[in-house]
C-alpha cells in the first residue's frame, strides 16, 4: 500500500480553500477577507492569473489575455482527476527508468493529480461564480452580453455548444447525446443528456431575469446583441409590452425574436396535434390505390393460397389498400384568452395553437383577446406572429365584454367547442359564470382552462374551480398537452 504523499495535504487544503470561497461568494456577494487572499496565494502559488478571482472580468478576458487557458476549459466539467495509476490524461507519465516498485513513481503521479485537481477547482470556481452571481439592479446590454459568453463557457465545460443547454437541445456531438471529450475510467462524468432538464432550466431562469433588468431597447438597437439573445417566454413578454415605443432597428429585431420564438414553439406543438387523426374512417369511399396505402400485411395473408411450395414463391394476384378517407364534420372551435398580464404565456401558447387547429380541414377557428376589452383576432388566426403584435398586454379582466363576441359565433352547438383561458380572477364573475353555464347547458363542449404554459404551472380564482366543478366542467391546468388532446377528442 501507498504511503500518503508529503504534499497531498497541502493540495487538499488549497482546493478546499478555493470552494469554500466560491460558496461563500455565491451566498454573499460581500468579500471574506481571510478567504480572498488564501484564494489569491493559491492561483499565484500555481501559475494562474489573479483575474480568475474577479467575477467582474469575463472568461472571455481572461482567455483573451491567456489563451492557452481555452483548451483547458473545454470539457473541463466532464474530466475528473487522472486514473491512480496513470497521468492525468490516463497516459505515461514518460518515467521509463526501470523503477518497478511504483512508490516514487506512485508518489510523484498522486502529488501531480492533486495539484492538477487545485487548477481545474480554481478555472470551475470562475465559470461558476461568473455565470451563478448574477447581482441586482440594472442591467446594461454589456454585462448580458457578458454573462451569456460566460454562460456560452459553461456550457464549453460541460461539453456542450454554447447556447445548446439554454435552447433545450441534446448535447454532445451531432445525432450522438455525448460529449466528444469522453469519460474517465471512474466513470465519473456526468451524462450530457441529463444535463438539459438539470441544467438548462436553471440556466434559462437566470438569463430570463437578467433580460427583465436590462435596457432592452438599448440590446435591439444594436442588431450584434439582439441576435444573441435567447428567445424565451419572459423575453417574448418583455418584447410584447414595449413594442409600441420600438422604432427603426429595434422594432425590426423585435419581431425577428418574436418570428422565432413562435416558430419554435409551433413546430413542437404542430408535432403533438399531428399524432392524433381527425375523424373516424369512411369506409364507405374506396381507398387510393396508391403504394403509401398499400396494407403489405393483409396482401400476404389474403394471398397465401397461392404460395408455391417447389419455387418457394408467393404469387399475389390482388392488392390490398389502407382505406385513409374519414368521416368529418364540421367544427367550430372558438378560443378565448385573458391577455392580462398574469396570463402571457397562456396568450402566446393558445395563439400559436389556435393557428395549428386553424390549418386542418374542416374546423372553423376563431380567437377572441380580453382584458377588459375584447378584440376579436380572427382575420389573422393563421399568422401567430401577426396576432401577438395586436395584442396589447396588462390591464384588468371583465370576461363579460368577450362573452359577447363569442356568444354569437356558437351557431350549431353540438359541433362547438368553446376554449377559456384565463386565471378567473374577474370583476364580474357572477354574470360571467351565469353565460358560461348557459353556453354549456346549450351543448357546446365548455373547456375552461387555468394554465396551458410549458411548465403547467398557474393559479385558479376557487371561486370559479369549484363552480366548474359542480357544472361538470373542471378547469383544466398543466401543460399544453392536455389541452391539445383535449381538442382532439373533441374532433375526432
């Protein structure tokens, strides 16, 4: 057995020192003296610049002025230490002189490990403390800027592209979920694929405060710094509440982040309406004759009498087809919306969703908007991009005022679906609930929905719950995909 070697304690101490700092700075922004200058000795001690210790300088400063620093931090979250038995990168250590009994050669690899452990602690201690301490107050389009790149390292670190976490996508090289710096013989590295809903959340949320406290309008001006923004919910709303004092330049990137962000969403929710069919088969029109029709099961079956058992060959002598042709009827689906502030993710989901149904065959969309105005937003249901620059966000709830626009729209009914979509915390509510029981009684299919955002987190006036309740029409809330198979259903 190895003796301890006479610097492992030291090495120890030094990256312990180094954590201990990162944790204190993380719960308080305030300088502890004794630990900035221990931390100080150690980066000098082991050939690293001070800035490390300056979560005021970006990662990308430090590699600017040190380059030979990039290399390191690629991946630098997904190496552990060396193997005991090898250098740190598993190799030899080029000690070839014969010495076979391993306890210098042991010692002298052990002793390098550790102090390689001290640098890796002191480059980890400075992504993290950059991207995780983010401050309060204002901020400037230079310091998003700033944090994003820092972010952009972290997710170098943890062998990703930059932006790969933030956006939600696999990480790791093309089509394989895996970072290409590889796993040490511990097995220690954690896997990419599971970073995303551990990570990327966090990171997101940190981004989308900072986008909050910054100027925007100062980011849109300069089209650099637009295009490297995140499109996320909370940016979206910022985007839509101040949309009206844009002009120019900032107004144009704008709508490019909005354009964007709605077509990402759309293209996971399209996906999720495409799953389900709509209406059942009509057995009574005769398949398309067509290859993509062709049932190649029940064509072999039907035709096993004719199997010849010497040339081992099956002779079809008809073909059988897929009957695709459903029976459809026309449906009306009218959705409602509060666009009060409370509910911006709601507004943004169920637009872009409203103009997914708008494009399938026979239904009938219409969108209505309220706060304490209703617009009716029908003549533009198939562009979401069009129908959000027309909302206008804030103000209070009157869902009587919407009631009166979508009332008269339920001509037949039996072939209506009425989507509500709102928290419910309303100025008139007794009247309002009064005509939602009415349209429900009617035979229009009633969906009131609290929360069709992406985490299904919201929160329902229970006044209004429990009358739904009773009516046989609970609220829905959750994710966005119970209200689309909610729909399906419906027009199936």
């Amino acid at each position: 057995m190895t003796e301890p070697t006479p610097g492992a304690t030291s090495h120890d101490n030094r990256r312990q020192v180094l954590y201990w700092r990162l944790l204190a700075r993380l719960l308080d922004p305030e300088e502890q003296p004794a630990l900035e200058t221990a931390s100080l000795a150690v980066v000098d001690d082991i050939g690293l610049p001070s800035t490390l210790l300056d979560p005021q300088v970006s990662v990308d400063s430090v590699v600017q002025r040190h380059p030979e620093l990039a290399a390191e931090l690629d991946g630098l979250m997904l190496t552990g230490p060396g193997p005991a038995t090898g250098s740190p990168d598993g190799g030899s250590d080029g000690d070839d002189d014969g010495d076979d009994d391993g306890d210098g050669s042991d010692r002298d690899r052990d002793d390098r490990d550790r102090a390689a452990e001290v640098r890796r602690a002191a480059l980890v201690s400075k992504i993290l403390l950059n991207v995780y301490s983010s401050g309060t107050g204002p901020v400037t389009a230079q310091q998003l800027a700033h944090w994003q790149s820092d972010a952009g390292w972290l997710e170098r670190a943890l062998g990703c592209a930059p932006g790969q976490l933030r956006a939600g996508r696999a990480a790791g090289g093309p089509g394989t979920g895996v970072s290409p710096t590889g796993t040490d013989s511990a097995g220690t590295t954690p896997d990419p694929s599971r970073l995303i809903p551990e990570i990327g959340p966090e990171l997101g949320a940190i981004e989308a405060a900072l986008v909050r406290r910054m100027r925007l309008r100062e980011v849109l001006a300069d089209p650099r710094l637009a295009g490297r923004l995140t499109p996320s919910m909370s940016l979206i709303e910022q985007l839509l509440r101040d949309k009206d004092n844009l002009s120019g330049v900032a107004l144009a990137n704008a709508k490019s982040l909005i354009r964007r962000f709605v077509d990402e969403v759309a293209e996971v929710l399209r996906t999720q309406v495409a799953r389900a069919t709509v209406g059942a088969l009509d057995r009574s029109v005769p398949p398309k004759r067509v290859f993509r029709n062709l049932d190649l099961d029940r064509t072999i079956w039907k035709n096993l009498t004719n199997w010849s058992p010497e040339e081992e060959r099956l002779y079809v002598d008809r073909l059988y087809y897929r009957h695709t042709a459903r029976k459809t009827t026309p449906q009306r689906l009218i959705v409602v919306v509060d666009q009060s502030g409370s509910m911006v993710d709601a507004m943004v989901n169920c637009t872009i969703l409203a103009s997914i149904f708008a494009g399938l065959p026979k239904v009938d969309v219409h969108l209505i908007a309220y706060d304490t105005r209703a617009l009716d937003l029908t003549p533009w249901v198939h562009d979401p991009f069009e129908t959000l620059l027309r909302t206008r966000l804030g103000g209070g709830t009157d869902g009587t005022v919407a009631m009166a626009l979508a009332g008269p729209k339920v001509a037949e009914p039996r072939n209506t679906v009425v989507v509500w979509i709102s928290d419910f915390y309303e100025w008139q509510a007794e009247p309002l609930f009064e005509s939602m029981a009415a349209l429900h009684r009617s035979g229009a299919k009633f969906i009131p929905v609290g929360s069709v955002s992406s985490s299904g987190r919201g929160s329902v006036n229970p006044w209004f719950r429990e009358r739904f309740k009773d009516l046989g029409t609970p609220v829905l809330s959750g994710h966005i995909r119970k209200l689309v198979h909610e729909l399906k259903t419906f027009l199936a």
